[in-house]
C-alpha cells in the first residue's frame, strides 16, 4: 500500500465513522444494519430491508438523510398507489394551454419506499428505470435523478397478510438484502432513554445530528473507492462464488452477474471502510450474504423443509477453497 493511497482511505476511514457514529446516536443495537446500508450507500447502490413493523427503518433513513446532506422523502406503498404517484406525470395548465411536468417524490436523494410489497407488481415496477439509470421517462421525456441517489425498500416478511412478492427483476436490481431483528434488551433500554430525553422520531430536528459529507464529497469518495485493487484470484473467487449457485442442488436459479458485480462494488467499499487499498477474501465472505441472498430462488422441496439462501450461501462458501 503507498502512502498516498493510505492517506486516502484513512480518510474514507474517518468519514465513513463519523457517519455511523451519527447515526448510532438515534439507531441502537443496529450496528450491523447501520454497516451494511453505509457500504451500499458508498456502492451507489439500493438496499431492501425486511423486518417487523417498529425496528426502526424509517428513523434510520430519515437520520442518513441528515447525515449525509440530502433531501429524504418516503412513499407508503398500498394496494391502490399508482406509477404517476411515484414518478410523477403531466398536467395541463389552462393558464398558458401547456402541459407541464408534476414529478413525483422519487425525485430526492434518499428514497424510503415503505412496505414495498404492500402494492401489485405494477406499482413496484414504476422503480426499475429510476434504480438501475438513476433517471426516470414522463411521457416520453427522460428526467435525471444524479448520482446521489439512492432507494431504501422495506417490507415485511412474506407470511403476512396483504403482501405481493416482488418481481425478480425488480429484487435483483437491489444491491443488498438487509435483514432487521429486534435489538437487544440492554439496547431496548437505551431506545426508552432516548426518547424520554426527547428524541422524536417523527420530528427530525429533534434528533439532533451532524451533516458529516455532502454530495460532492460522496462523488469524490466513491470515485477514489472505485480505484480500489481487486487481485485476480479475488475475481475467480467472486466468480467461483456466484457460479456455485447456479448449479447447486436446492437452488432453483442462482445469482446472476449483477449479483457478481455487487460482490466487487461492495467488496471495495468494506476494505476502503477499513483503510486498505485493496480487497481481501474476508471482505467477499462477509458481504455475500446480503449481497446474494435475495438473488437465490430455492427449489419448492428446500423451502419446505425450512432451509433458507443464508443455509445454502454457507455451505457453498466453506465449500470453496480460499485464496491466498
């Protein structure tokens, strides 16, 4: 590693920790969580998050939001939400006899779609241009969103009532699957402290945070993260990794190439989050599981017996002979 490089990422380093200490000031017993939304946001990519109702979700986004400088909006996704709510459309103004653009609340920095899964496939499709181009088409006229933007998807857990399973086209366009559970108690505790002291989630004054970076400074973070070296055998184990689901008994389909890519990206992320200037096999190891594990599909008889994307990816990594 040269010294120029090491000043770089001891820099990201630092940055990256004032933004997760921000962060825990309002998020207790979410360390993980708060980690893995912090490298898919310097990734450039989009997190689902499944987890009960009250864990926290949406304090979380609207504290990065303060965090990081942005604009924050959320959309409560129903049964009855429609494309043009999200994106927007044209009205026409009788004033000049024009038709002139509304857009729509995905016209932000930070994205909350709430319950995702609480709306048709339809509805959850009004996304795809906005997440994979970062742009978004109103009758036939495209619209940038820029670089700074990013969607946070949460939904509850499939067994629950009044729910539809997101389109694969649609899941695979997310970076990563978060999965949150409840926090510890000694954590539980320190969440009643907090809002007894005044914390009021729904009043984001109230939460008392320090912007630490702004877009240009995320523009130049995720380009310098972008230089980051990758060895040829971390590749082929990159590789090794995603082509050992396609052809693993119980997984029905296994991670496409993006999922190979959102391996690398994030890869990247987590050693310049550790000031390394380059990835080593413990970085793949641990961010396989939520970067692939909503790319899996299980065969019927797996799922029946209980077994989860988390159960295979385990098996498949021990399976895999490290490199050095």
């Amino acid at each position: 590693m040269n010294e120029e490089n090491t000043i770089l990422m001891e820099t990201i380093q630092k940055e990256y920790q004032a933004v997760k200490q921000q962060l825990m000031k309002v998020i207790k017993g979410q360390e993980e969580v708060i980690e893995l939304v912090l490298i898919a946001f310097f990734a450039g990519g989009h997190v689902l998050i499944e987890g009960l109702p009250g864990l926290g979700k949406t304090l979380l986004v609207n504290a990065l939001s303060r965090v990081v400088s942005g604009k924050f909006k959320r959309i409560q996704f129903t049964p009855d939400l429609m494309p043009s709510d999200i994106i927007g459309t044209t009205i026409y103004n009788m004033e000049n006899n024009t038709f002139q653009v509304k857009k729509g609340p995905v016209f932000t920095n930070l994205l909350l779609a709430d319950e995702i899964n609480r709306s048709p496939a339809k509805t959850q499709s009004a996304l795809l241009q906005a997440m994979q181009e970062k742009e978004v088409t109103i009758d036939g006229n495209n619209f940038p969103l820029g670089e700074f933007f990013m969607c946070l998807a949460t939904q509850n857990p499939i067994e629950l009532e009044g729910t539809f399973p997101l389109p694969e086209a649609q899941v695979d366009r997310f970076l990563m699957k978060i999965n949150i559970t409840y926090p510890p108690r000694m954590e539980e505790n320190n969440i009643l402290v907090s809002y007894r002291d005044g914390l009021l989630s729904d009043k984001p004054k109230s939460l008392n945070l320090e912007p630490v970076i702004d877009e240009q400074r995320f523009v130049k973070i995720k380009d310098t993260i972008a230089g980051i070296f990758v060895d040829d055998k971390i590749i082929h184990y990159i590789t090794e990794i995603t082509n050992a689901t396609r052809d693993y008994p119980g997984i029905e389909v296994g991670a496409s190439p993006r999922g190979s890519v959102a391996l690398l990206q994030t890869s990247r992320v987590k050693a310049a989050i550790e000031a390394r200037d380059f990835v080593i096999p413990d970085d793949v190891k641990y961010l396989a599981f939520p970067v692939l594990r909503h790319r899996l599909i299980l065969e019927p008889e797996a799922e029946i017996e209980g077994f989860s994307s988390d159960d295979y990816l385990k098996k498949i990594i021990e399976s895999i002979k490290v490199p050095r």
